[in-house]
C-alpha cells in the first residue's frame, strides 16, 4: 500500500534533484525518492552490522613479490565469509579477482581493506547489500 507525502525544498535543490533524476533516468521524483532512502535505511543496516552480502573486486599484477600467496592466506582466514571467488587473467600481467563475501558487514568491510591495502593491489573495491527486509 502506498502512502503520500510532500517534501519541501529549496528551489535550486530541487533543480538539481531533477537533473539527477534524468542523469539516473528515473521515471519519476516518487522513483528517485524511494531509491534513495532504501539506500540510506540499507547503509544504516550495515552500520548497525546487521548481515550483509557483498562482492569484493581487486586488481593486482600476479609478478608482484608474494602478493598472490598473500591474497590465498587471506582468504583462507575469511573462508567463512567467502561464498565464492573468480580469478580472470586480464591479460599478461594483471589479474582480476571477484569475490562474493556474505557475513556481518564490520567482518566484509575488514576483508575488503585488507586485501585492497596489500601492496600490489592497484584497484580494490567493495559492494556491500542487503536483502533489504522492510525496505519495500
Ligand atoms: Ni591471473
């Protein structure tokens, strides 16, 4: 059941908003809205370190000293946390690694920085969600 109701705003923020609306190609200001606090009630979940679902990505030069064997370790001590991993050889040098982490979101966000701030990772990133329970 939906209900209704209106929000003030300043005349230029809502310019904006509506220029975001199009860039993201919302079909509408309710769309955009509703968006955007299921956004905000899902990061609120993560810090009150409910369970999250997530995928780590990383980027990293194989040749790098150790660096392979330091990823392996890693994992191995978050295997709890870790659904799945897929490795893909991007091309002579650089490898990509795409890892699917589910567990409480303080223990996916320690995985994530520590494997990003192994030296010889050059591109890291984590996207963390949720099932997003009474969030619809
Ligand atoms: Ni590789």
């Amino acid at each position: 059941m939906l209900k209704r109701f209106s929000i003030s705003l300043k005349k230029n923020l809502l310019a904006n908003f509506d220029g975001f609306i199009r860039r993201c190609r919302y079909s509408n200001r309710s769309e955009a809205v509703r968006d955007l606090i299921r956004k905000a009630l899902v990061q609120h979940e993560w810090e009150a370190d409910k369970n999250v679902i997530g995928v780590i990505t990383l980027v990293y030069d194989h040749h790098y000293h150790q660096l392979q064997e330091m990823i392996t370790q890693l994992q191995h001590d978050f295997h709890k946390q870790i659904t799945s991993t897929t490795h893909v050889h991007m091309d002579h040098d650089n490898c990509l690694e795409v890892i699917i982490v589910r567990g409480k979101a303080v223990e996916v966000r320690e995985l994530s920085e520590r494997l990003i701030a192994i030296k010889g990772v050059k591109n890291g990133n984590l996207a963390m969600s949720s099932t997003g329970k009474n969030l619809h």
